[in-house]
C-alpha cells in the first residue's frame, strides 16, 4: 500500500512537473512578477574558455582602476543560466574597458557576452555608456593633454555611443545610458561632462544612443534613491530629460543596502513609488546587502572590519534572510512597477564587497555562497516569493 502510495506521489510530481530535488529556479519562482538577473564579469564570461585565468580591471575606492588576475569560474556560469533570465555586464562595457585608448576599442568580452545572453534567451542590459568613474582621462583631453572643449567632448561621446550601442544594435536590449549623475544632496554631480558640457550631456547622451538603436530600452541609474533629497534630484533630471524629449524609457534603483544601517523600508518602497509616477519602468538593478561594517576614512584591514572570515554566523544570516524576505515582499507589492530585479555578482565569492572600499575582505551579501550553494535567505526568499505570488493567483 505505501509503495503504492509512494509511486502514485511520484507519478503526480513527475506530471505535474514537480522534481522534488531540484533547486527551484528564481526566473520561474518569480516568472509571473518581474525579470530576475545578475551582473556577470570575465570569470563567468570566458568560463568556458581554454585559459584558466583572465586578467581583470578592478577600481580602488578613489575610482583609479588596478589590473588582477581572476581564475574562471564554470559553476557560478552554470548558476546564471539555470537562475536567471536577465543578465548585465558588471565591467565589461565600461569605457575604460572597452575603449582603453582613444580608437581602440575592444569587445571581445561583450561580444562572448551578448553570444551567452543570445544562447540562454536573456534580456541583456549593458551597463554602462556615461559615468565619470571608470572612464579614462584622455577622454576629456586632447593629443596634448589639454581639456576638451564642450563641441570636442560631445563628438567623442557620440563617437562612443554610436560605435558601442550600435554594435550590438538589435541583440542588447537595453543600456544604462548615464550611471549616478546625481550628488546625494540632489543637485548634479560636477563631473567632467558636467564640467565641460553642461546638464545637456545628459540629454545627448540619450539621443545618441537612440539614433545608434532605436529600439533598444534606455535607462537612467543610480544609487540610494532611498534618500528622499536625492530621489528627488533623480526625479527632477528624469523630469528634464521628459520635457527635453530626450528617449528614456526606465529608471535604475541600484539598491546596494547595508545590513548594519538598513534603510527605512518605507523609505523603499516609497522610492518605487515615486520613480514609477514617472511613467517610465522601475529596476532594482544592482542588489546586495553588504553584511560588514563601513570602514569610513580607513583604508587599512583590521580584523573588527573583517569580523567573518570564518563563516557567516547563524545569527547574521537570519537578520540577512529576514532583510532579503522584506525587500521581495516590497518588490512584489510593487511589481506592476517593477520590470526587473537585477543582482550585483553571482555568488559570495565574486561580490565586489570583497574587494571594495577595502581589499582583502570576506563578505556576504548574496543568495548563493562561496560553494554556490544557496543561502538561507535564498529558501526566505523563494518560500515567501510562492506564497505571495499563490495569493495573488
Ligand atoms: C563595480 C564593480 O562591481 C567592480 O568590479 C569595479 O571594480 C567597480 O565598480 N555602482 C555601479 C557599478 O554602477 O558599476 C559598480 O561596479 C558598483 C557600484
């Protein structure tokens, strides 16, 4: 009878599609809601290439890029083609990667990366075309080192555009035109484009990249937009681009939280509601919850801004799952906004947070762990993800 019983439950399970050991999927636990997906870099896109290393670019905390050397990484590719349907390029797409020096481009790695995207049938995002970090200075000077002027700055930027965006014309479905224009206090960030073009480089740059593929999504993005001075600073550029007519069709919420100074959750969801007022798509684009302290003006390691080298404390990953279940129940309130819910790195071990304001450190912001297994606040996520989604049925 309980053999029975048994083969009669598995034969439910098999037609209805259920596989009982199978880690469920994020794009499909979350199909019916938004996009789910994640930044991937060298290690994921030359997974499968013969060298075992790939030399990479990395930022300091004053913006100044390093190269390292990152060992590929098979499983955590594998991890994004089976969790997620979305992918962005973490690195890659930035100007000082592949536009090192003026007329040399390179795209082997966003060529491998669209191909990727393309093979698993992703929404690709590319990120990103104007931001005043990672961009080198000849940009804004000429063969003598002098600065740019404004007319000189403004052909190279459409230069840029035309040759990135319209290389993958028709295959990227979306870019991050212009990354944290905004300072904290609301006002425009005095970038070098600031500088040398005025508040107008923000709607040129939206037109080049519209002229270089009229069908491709175009989005603004930044971070802390939990802070209602600088979301309404957001909210007055995006106005501006609007009146300007200038092609926008969605706003980024980066969304790197702290768990130790853990925003106002109202203050989230407020901030989706504001931007959605827009009338333009909403993202999470850049999710993490960094579970260590800020080193503030430190730049040294010590061990109080190390605390876990050993593994994440019981107690720290609850509070972590807990944070993580708040936010999907935000994002999910909100999802008619929402389009998608991008993660910033695949598992633990590549999070930037290991690397970034200081080197050296043993961070746990993600779903998966170093070993790419799933977290604790991954099953939070996905039980909580189910029931919602049941309700709503
Ligand atoms: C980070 C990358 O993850 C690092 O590898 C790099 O060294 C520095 O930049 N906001 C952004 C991203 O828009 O481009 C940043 O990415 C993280 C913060």
């Amino acid at each position: 009878m309980k053999i029975l019983q048994l083969s009669v439950l598995s034969l439910f399970l098999i037609l209805t599609g259920f596989e009982t050991d199978q880690l469920p999927a994020l794009q499909d636990v979350f199909e019916d809601a938004f996009l789910m997906g994640v930044a991937i870099d060298r290690q994921h896109i030359f997974a499968h290439e013969p060298s075992a290393t790939e030399t990479v670019k990395r930022a300091n905390r004053r913006g100044y890029s390093y190269q390292c050397q990152i060992i590929v990484d098979p499983p955590a590719l594998d991890l994004v083609t089976y969790h997620y349907n979305s992918i962005t390029t973490e690195n890659v797409l930035k100007w000082e990667e592949v536009h090192p020096e003026p007329g040399v481009y390179d795209f082997a790695a966003s060529d491998r990366f669209v191909e990727i995207g393309e093979a698993n049938d992703m929404f690709m995002n590319g990120h990103t075309l104007i931001w005043h970090n990672q961009t080198p200075d000849w940009v804004f000077e000429d063969e003598h080192g002098n600065e740019l002027d404004r007319d000189a700055l403004l052909e190279r930027m459409r230069d840029h555009i035309h040759m990135v965006v319209g290389r993958y014309k028709g295959r990227i479905h979306a870019w991050d035109v212009v990354n944290e224009a905004v300072n904290l206090d609301g006002s425009l960030r005095e970038s070098r484009w600031y500088d040398i073009i005025g508040e107008e480089y923000l709607v040129k740059a939206f037109r080049f990249a519209h002229e270089a593929d009229p069908d491709a999504q175009l989005y603004y993005n930044d971070f802390l937009l939990e802070i209602p001075a600088k979301r309404q600073g957001v909210i007055r550029l995006i106005e501006y681009l609007q009146e300007n007519n200038a092609p926008i069709h969605g706003v980024g919420s980066q969304s790197h939280f702290n768990l130790l100074e853990f925003h106002d959750l109202e203050e989230v969801d407020q901030s989706i509601v504001e931007l959605g007022e827009l009338g333009i798509d909403v993202m999470i684009t850049e999710l993490d919850i960094n579970v260590l302290p800020r080193p503030g003006s430190n730049t040294e390691l010590t061990d109080e801004l190390n605390p876990y080298t050993d593994g994440l404390p019981d107690a720290v990953a609850e509070e972590l799952a807990n944070r993580y279940r708040e936010l999907f129940e935000i994002y999910l309130k909100n999802r008619d906004i929402i389009t998608r819910v991008t993660f910033w790195n695949v598992t633990d071990r590549d999070s930037w947070l290991n690397y970034l304001p200081i080197e050296g450190r043993t961070n746990y912001p993600l779903l998966f762990d170093r070993d790419y297994q799933p977290k604790r606040a991954f099953y939070t996520v996905v039980d909580r993800a189910k029931e919602i989604l049941k309700e709503r049925l």
